[in-house]
C-alpha cells in the first residue's frame, strides 16, 4: 500500500507515471511543454492514454544539466500544477529544492520525487510536515558530472545500502513507510554496466519493504544496447519496464504512457494483477 497524498494506492498492479518536463534541455522532450497550456494539455493526454500518477519537473537533472534559479523552477511548474490538480491523478513534484517542494505541496501535490533523496537542509522536514509521499532516488554526483567516470565496487550492493540509510533518516523524521518509494537512478552517476547490473538484479532492491520505482524510459542505455536513436526507443523503453515490473518494480516512470499501458495489460493479465 501506498499513502499518496489525497490518495491511496493498493499496488495490487504496477503503476504507471507519466512524465511532464517543463523544461527547455530534458533529454528527450526539453522545450516541448515549456509553455503551461501545452504542458496541462500534456498531462491530460497522458491521463487519457493511463497514466496512474504524473510526474512534473521544473529542472532538467540529464547528464550535464545546469542548476535552475529556485524561482524560475516555481514560475514553471506551479501553473502546472493548478491546471492539473484536480485531474483525478496523483501529482508528483520533480524537484530536490525544500522550499520548492513546500510551494508544491501548498498547491496541492502529492509527492515529492526528489533525484537528491531528501538530502538537501529541511527537504526531508519539508516532505515530513505533510502527507505527501516521497520518492528517494540514489545518484553518484551531480548532474554535471555525474557521467564522466562513475565507479563502484559493488553498485547493486551500494544503491541499496544508500537507499536503505535514506529510508532509516526519513522514517525517523517522521515520515511512515507507508509514503515511501524507492528508485535505484538508472543513468544517474551509472555506466552500461552499472546499469545492467541493477536492472538484472533489481529484485535485490524489492526487501527493503517499500515500493520500487524504475525510470527507464528513453535512457540512453537502451540506445548503447539496441543500437537506438533517441527518438527510437519507445519498443526499447516498454520492454525495459515490463523486465522491472517482473522484477517488482511497482510504479515505471514513462514518457510512453499509452504503449507501457498495453504491454502492461499483457502482463497484468498472466500475473493475475488486478485494479
């Protein structure tokens, strides 16, 4: 079960995030939904394609990516967020800012899906002082540097003691199990290698008690893999989230909503998952 804001979730099937980049430099749509009316729009289309849940960023976190201002990221996503809040979905807000997080949730937000995992001052109070749930994602460096030379002795065995550490410190700050998830961030800080490894052994990751949330739409691991362009690896994309919904992913974070829908479909039906 997951405690969602103004929502519940029984998780008796994985849920489906789409995402809505108000950015101009995401990797794969920056510039496409920097205008609020397009990017309501585009979120209503998501919704009608199956969305569970949307997931809405004001900041590009792609390898490379610049910092935004805190107040340029508020004057993108929070009309966004009013178009959308009562749309009948739950609202995630893409951000490891606190006082961007706290503007979120006053909007009315039901997550907050932090790339940081609450380790900024006051984001884990932020999260804490509400209903929201929270999203903690692991990342080796930050996004300007993250893809030059990541290393690990061990990345499966790290990003789940990581994301065990940020679960302890966000449990005791008060907020219930019941409002996690984690996400191990493929792509952030992670080679090729890296992240065939957590992918293969996602299932590590399903014991430590909480929802695990796999975003791997687009990524450029699926380009190295089948030889794809960017605007090639929609087939790619939804055979990588069905692989990390057998593994036990329970939400997949898309930008194809309507293709992961049917796919997932085909596996909610010989998995027995219902609604």
């Amino acid at each position: 079960m997951l405690s969602c804001g103004r929502f519940t979730f029984s998780l008796s099937r994985p849920l489906i995030m789409g995402i809505v980049n108000v950015t101009p430099d995401s990797f794969s749509d920056g510039g496409h939904f920097l205008n609020a009316k397009h990017a309501i729009e585009h979120g209503l289309l998501l919704i009608e394609q199956g969305a569970d849940l949307l997931d809405i960023g004001g900041e590009s976190t792609r390898p490379g990516a610049a910092p935004v201002p805190e107040e340029e990221e508020l004057a993108r996503v929070l009309p966004v967020l009013v178009g959308l809040r009562d749309s009948g979905v739950a609202l995630s807000i893409d951000t490891q800012k606190p006082g961007v997080m706290r503007a979120a949730i006053e909007a009315g937000v039901d997550m907050v899906n932090d790339v940081n995992a609450l380790q900024l001052p006051g984001a884990v109070a932020a999260v804490a002082d509400s209903s929201v749930a929270a999203c903690l994602m692991h990342k080796q460096g930050d996004p300007g540097t993250m893809q030059q030379l990541p290393m690990y002795y061990d990345v499966v065995a790290e990003v789940r003691a990581f994301l065990q550490a940020r679960l302890h410190v966000a449990q005791a700050s008060g907020i219930a199990r019941e409002r996690l998830v984690i996400d191990p961030g493929f792509g952030f800080g992670k080679n090729l290698e890296h992240n065939v490894a957590l992918l293969k052994q996602f299932d590590a990751l399903t014991d430590l008690g909480v929802p695990v949330l796999a975003g791997l739409s687009r990524k450029s691991m699926l380009g190295k893999i089948a030889g794809l362009e960017m605007h090639e690896r929609v087939h790619a994309s939804v055979a990588a989230a069905m692989l990390a919904v057998m593994k036990g992913a329970k939400i997949v974070r898309v930008h194809d909503v309507k293709a992961t829908r049917d796919a997932l479909a085909i596996v909610n039906a010989i998995e027995g998952w219902h609604e």
